[in-house]
C-alpha cells in the first residue's frame, strides 16, 4: 500500500506539473498569436488629411501639397511606414484624431488652445493669418453710389439736405407766385410750380446757377441767402464724401480690412479659426462645408467677401479660377499650422526633432518656395 501510495502521489505531482506546463504553453502562443496582428497595425500609422490647397491637394489617387511633402519627407527621416486616410472636411479630420481613428493628421491645422486640451501638435512648421478674398471690380457701378448714400451717418445727412430743399422749393414758389403776377419766375399753379422751386433750390443750393429762375422779392433774396449759408456746406460734404468713395478700393469692393466686414455678407468655412472670428464682427455670416462652394458664391456675386486663411486664398487668387478675385493687403488674426497628434503620442518628441532639423537645414524654406514662390 504503501509503494502503491508512493507511485499514486508521484504521478499526481507529475500531473500537476504538466497541466502547469501545458497552460503556460498555451497561454504564451495565445499571447504571442494576438500580440502579432496588432504589431503589425502598430508599425503603419494612419495619417488623416484634408483638402485645403494647397496644403493637401487630392487630385487622383496620389495625394501632393505644401503638407504632404512635409509629411513624406519627415517619414522618411524617421523610417515610419504610413497610410493616409481622407476626410472631406476639417471637422471629420480633428473628430478622427480626437477619437484616435488616426495616429496623425495633416492640413492647414491652426494650433490653438481649444484644439490643445484635447490632442497633441508638433512644432509650428508655418506662420499665417487670415485674410479677405473679395471680387475685382474695376468699373463704377450704380451700386457704388447708393452704399455711399446709405451708408450711417451720411444717409441722415442726405436726409436733411432732401428735406432743405423740399421746404426751400415750397417757400420761394409761395413767395415769388405773388410777388410778379405779370412775368412771375414760377408757375403759379403747384405742379409744376413747386418743382420748379425745388429745382431752383438745388442748382442755387449747388452754385451752378439757375438761369431764367431768379428770386424778385425781398423774401426770396433772403431765403436765397439762407439757402447758400445752410444748405451748400451739406451739398458740399455729400459730393466731396461720394467723390472720395470712387476711388480704386472703393471702386472694387469698399473692403479694405476686418471693419469693413460689418453688415457684409461674409463667407466662411465651416469648423476653421476664421468662423470663430467672423462671429465677432458683427457681419452676415454664410458657413460652407467646403472652401470650392464658397469661392463659387463669391463669383456669381452671393458674397461680398471671404475670410479664410490667407495661405489659401492667395493659392486660389493666383490660380486661373481665380483671376477674377483678389486677396486685399491686410493680414490679421496671427495663427500656426502644426501636425496633430493623438494626446500623448509617442511620436511627438521623434517627429519635433526632425521637423527642426528641417527647419534648420532649410528644407522647411525650399518646401514653402516650391509652393508659395514670392507671396
């Protein structure tokens, strides 16, 4: 019984034994089996990007901008494999880095305080602004005179000198009707004898002179007086405001920086810094998905401008589209463009360095001359 006991507990250590072997065995190819897929997915990162020309141009299969060659170039200096993943707009690409769909996002991506708490950037890799893309107009249209007229103040300066003339042209036909029954310089009768006191009052309030149409009476020379004392300074600050309007930027939109915007109908694209900054002016806002729409209301006259990042606009400008827009001088809104990163990523620090060895080098400056040239 005894032997017989030995040989029984002896087989039950031995059994123990391999069944502990066996489950680590089994657990370490489990361990290894699932851990190898996910390597090889870790070793290809996904790069998000969207179209903002000409940062990130998709025309074909083959992805090309200012961004991508960044991107493609720094990749290369870092040895890492990638695969680029296209959003249609800006709100998709930053949703997928936020959700960390994508490991990396490229694009005009402004960095900001907003975007920071909840993802990552690299180094600033290029210094803008926004700016104001507005239609070419080189002729003087109707419209241009009529935004003068009604524009604030002057519309009730106009105003007063409407109604100056109008009570000026019913005073001298009351008076001057009776005064000369035989040749009275007005008709007696009120149409057209008061048009023809108004028509008095204008071209003396104007100083052109007023031919057979001159003031008899006592009462008319003063009101004549009155006339040129009060009205003429009036008609003399209207004309000299509606000249100083036809001049080559008010010719071509009355647009000449951010305060002209005001009560304008301003473009903007959905999800950018330029729809964050419009909403403060005070204008009437329009919100596009994508940048092409907008540019095509601007054409067809819907639009009285665009505010949107000026690297873009002058790549649209200097484009056969658009020659029949221009970007005005004024650069406003200072911002960087960083490439995101998901919060925290291991990446960070790698790509930083090269990107400022980049810098350094001067691949950075010869990327921004490829694409930019002189502007």
């Amino acid at each position: 019984m005894r032997t017989r006991s030995g040989i029984l507990t002896r087989n039950t250590k031995l059994s123990a034994r391999g069944f502990f072997f066996l489950s680590s065995l089994f657990a370490l190819i489990v361990v290894i089996t699932s851990c190898k897929p996910a390597q090889a997915i870790d070793d290809t990162l996904l790069v998000g990007i969207y179209p903002t020309k000409p940062f990130v141009i998709l025309n074909g299969n083959t992805p090309r901008g200012f961004a991508i060659d960044l991107w493609k170039e720094m990749a290369h200096r870092c040895g890492l494999k990638y695969h680029f993943v296209v959003s249609t707009t800006i709100n998709g690409a930053l949703e997928d880095i936020t959700e960390e769909r994508v490991d990396i996002a490229l694009g005009a991506l402004t960095i900001t305080r907003l975007r920071e708490q909840l993802i990552d950037f690299t180094y600033p890799y290029f210094h803008t602004g926004l700016g104001i893309l507005v239609p070419k107009k080189r002729t003087i249209s109707p419209g241009i005179f009529l935004q003068s007229i009604v524009n604030g103040k002057r519309l009730k300066i106009f105003g007063v000198l409407l109604a100056v003339l109008l009570i000026s042209g019913h005073i001298i036909w009351l008076v001057e009707r009776r005064h000369d029954r035989e040749q009275p310089s007005f008709d007696k009768r009120y149409i057209p004898g008061v048009l023809e006191g108004i028509y008095w009052a204008i071209v003396t309030a104007s100083t052109v002179g007023y031919g057979d149409k001159v003031a008899k009476s006592w009462l008319g020379r003063l009101l004549v007086v009155m006339l040129i004392l009060f009205a003429l300074p009036l008609f003399a600050y209207s004309t000299a405001k509606l000249a100083s309007d036809i001049t080559l930027h008010e010719i071509r939109t009355g647009i000449n920086g951010p305060k002209d915007l005001i009560e304008r109908r301003v473009g903007v694209l959905e999800g950018t810094t330029s729809q964050d900054y419009v909403e403060k002016l005070g204008c009437i806002k329009l919100v596009f998905n994508r940048i092409e729409t907008a540019y095509a209301w601007l054409q067809s006259g819907r639009l009285d401008a665009i505010v949107h990042d000026r690297p873009a606009l002058l790549y649209y400008a200097n484009s056969e589209k658009g020659k029949d827009v221009e970007v005005i001088e004024a650069t406003f809104s200072p911002q960087d463009y960083g490439i995101a990163l998901t919060e925290n990523s291991p990446l960070r620090e790698q790509l930083n360095r090269v990107l400022l060895g980049m810098i350094e080098d001067g691949s950075v400056n010869d990327l921004h001359d490829k694409w930019f040239g002189d502007h």
